[in-house]
C-alpha cells in the first residue's frame, strides 16, 4: 500500500456549506467556524465563493509550492483515473445539488475527472494592479495572459458559477460582461455589441442571469447602452488592467462572429468562440475534452456530436474526431494554418471536410 505524507499545515483548500436555518440559510466554513452567519438564498451562491476567493487570496503561493490536495486526502473527490499529472491548478467544486462548494489545489488529471468543476484563472484571484500618475503617460504593456487565455478561462470559470441549464444566449452574454466588468461591479455592454452578438432583440437572455442572481439590469447613464451590476463577487478581483479584459472581449466577439455562426443562433456562436479560444492559432487545430466543452457551452454531452457536425456544415470547421475511450476531442478549424490573431476568424474555410 502506497503510504502518503501528511497534509501541509495550511493546505490550499477550503469548503463552505451552506445549511438550512431558520429564516434563511447558514454560510459555515470547515476552516473558520466562528465567521460563520446567516444569509438569504438570493445571495447564497454569490457569498459560498466571495468566501472561497478571500481564503485563496490570502494564501497565494508561487507554482513550486503548491501541491494537489486532491491525492493528499486519497483522489476521494473524483472517480479513479490514471494517476496525478500536469500543472497545479485551483479548482471549484460543487457538491450536494450547490449545497457545498470547494476551492482547492488539484493537478490536471484530478481537475479533469472531477465531477460538477471549474477550473478558476489564476487572474480572478490576482490582485488588482496600482497605476501611477507618471506612468500614464507612458504607452502601457499588456499585463498577465494574452486574450485568449484570459477567455479560455473565463468559459472554464462560468462552466462552474452559471447554473446547468444556463441558455447559450445568456452564457455568451455572461462572457462579455464578465471580462467588461470594472471595479464597482458595473457592465456596460453597448448596443452595438448585443448587435454582434445577435443578443439586441432578445430580453430572455438578460432576464435568465438575474433569476440565477447572477447579475440585475441598473438604469443606464446613455441611452445606447446596457448597464448590468454583477452579483458575482470572484469576479471583481480580476486582473490585469480593464483594458487589457476590454481587449479580451474583443477578441471573444471577433472569435464567435462568424457569418455562418450568426446565422444560426447563439449556440454556434458560443462553440465557435470556445474552439477557438482552446485552438493553436498558429496550427489550426486544437485538443479538448467533451464533457468540458459540453459543460462550457450548456449542452448534454450526447448532443455535442451534432453540434460539431452543424459547424463543420456551415464551414466553421474543418474536421473533427472524437476518442470515445479517453473523451479526448480533436479538431482543425476551417481557416487553416497561419492565423496569429482573431481578427481573420470569421474568414469563410475552404475545405468542409468531416470526419
């Protein structure tokens, strides 16, 4: 029997539940007992991980030393695999229909089989950065992950923190107002964006994340805007700068703005915009798994196959395989070799081959 080493003294991990009580609910968390109170179930969600991001943002520390406390406490969270591999990352949990959420250090491979998990950027927990006067006048230098990380991230966040059933529609609108969002918490989306995005003639999207008390419509400062406040509170410790996230929601725009993708809803459009931000530009093709873009673009895994096959009708893609065996999911995307920027994604492929 393989003997393991004792947990660290202060391990990277904390879980909240949230118990029924009198009037309400109970927020207890196994590391502070005493912190906990009462709170309302219109808020739960929110506060369960406000608590979370302030244990981990107190206890950030460098890659070398962060370990998977999933293989600490026996791989018990996660059906069995082939083992602990790849980078450390911090992982979001839930448990118990929402009941309990986790935050935790897990490699890769635990990320990956672990059931109802999100993966969260390392950028939502980073704190904001100071800018001085003199260095505004400057040029200034993106900071931390380019555009499509900082996306590819975001989709794995909200694949965690947007309810099961959240509509593509609202997920894609979810997208942009978290990489908009700015320091009170404030989203504006102009109109012009929701015309992108096919989302100007359609309220349900909005009306869907507020009764997931994700976000509520505020009155707006110009009449060709929308200003929504996010009730998400992990999102507010995003980093780098705000315009370095503006660009990131350009780029996510660009990404799922295909001609084709527009023309055939919102669901084409989120896919589109999720192949591309896990993709090798630079190559043309990309490598992930079917449950997570099943879970990042809201719909069963058994419907993912049409989905792909629908993309690859309308020229986004230019083949795709899937691995029944590893639940691996291959793909080349349709504008081929050479593309560095996200500004050439909505080009029509030439070839529509499937496979």
């Amino acid at each position: 029997m393989r003997l393991r080493t004792a947990c660290p003294t202060t391990p990277r991990a904390w879980t909240v539940e949230l118990r029924s009580h009198a009037g309400g609910l109970a927020l207890v968390c196994q590391q502070c007992p005493h912190a906990s109170g009462q709170i309302t179930a219109t808020v739960a969600r929110a506060a369960a991980l406000a608590h979370l991001a302030r244990h981990a943002r107190g206890d950030l520390r460098p890659p070398h030393l962060r370990i998977c406390q999933c293989h600490e406490r026996g791989c018990h969270w996660h059906p069995r695999h082939r083992g602990c591999a790849g980078p450390i990352r911090l992982l979001l949990a839930r448990e118990r229909g929402g009941r309990l959420w986790r935050l935790a250090d897990a490699c890769s491979a635990c990320a990956a089989a672990t059931a109802q998990a999100a993966v969260v950027p390392d950028t939502v927990l980073a704190r904001l950065p100071l800018h001085t006067t003199t260095a505004r006048r400057y040029r200034r230098r993106p900071k931390g992950p380019g555009e499509q990380t900082r996306v590819r991230e975001i989709l794995s966040y909200l694949a965690a923190a947007l309810p099961p059933g959240a509509s593509a529609a609202a997920r894609l609108l979810a997208l942009q107002c978290a990489l908009r969002v700015d320091i009170r918490m404030h989203a504006r989306l102009p109109h012009g964006v929701l015309r992108s995005l096919r989302l100007n003639a359609l309220p349900d999207p909005w009306r869907e994340l507020e009764r997931a008390r994700w976000l509520r419509i505020i009155p707006a400062t110009a009449a060709n805007e929308v200003v929504a406040e996010l009730l998400d509170a992990a999102l507010l410790g995003q980093a780098p700068a705000r315009p370095d996230r503006m660009r990131a929601a350009d780029w996510a725009l660009r990404a799922g703005s295909s001609p084709t993708a527009g023309a055939t809803g919102p669901l084409p459009r989120l896919a589109s915009a999720y192949l591309a931000a896990h993709a090798d530009l630079r190559a043309g093709s990309g490598l992930s798994e079917l449950n997570q873009m099943a879970r990042a673009c809201g719909v069963p895994l058994a419907g993912l196959p049409a989905l792909l096959d629908q993309l690859a009708a309308t020229g986004l893609l230019r083949s795709w395989q899937a691995c029944p065996d590893s639940g691996d999911l291959h793909w080349t995307l349709a504008y081929g070799r050479g593309i560095h920027d996200a500004s050439r994604l909505h080009e029509p492929g030439r070839s529509r081959q499937r496979r």
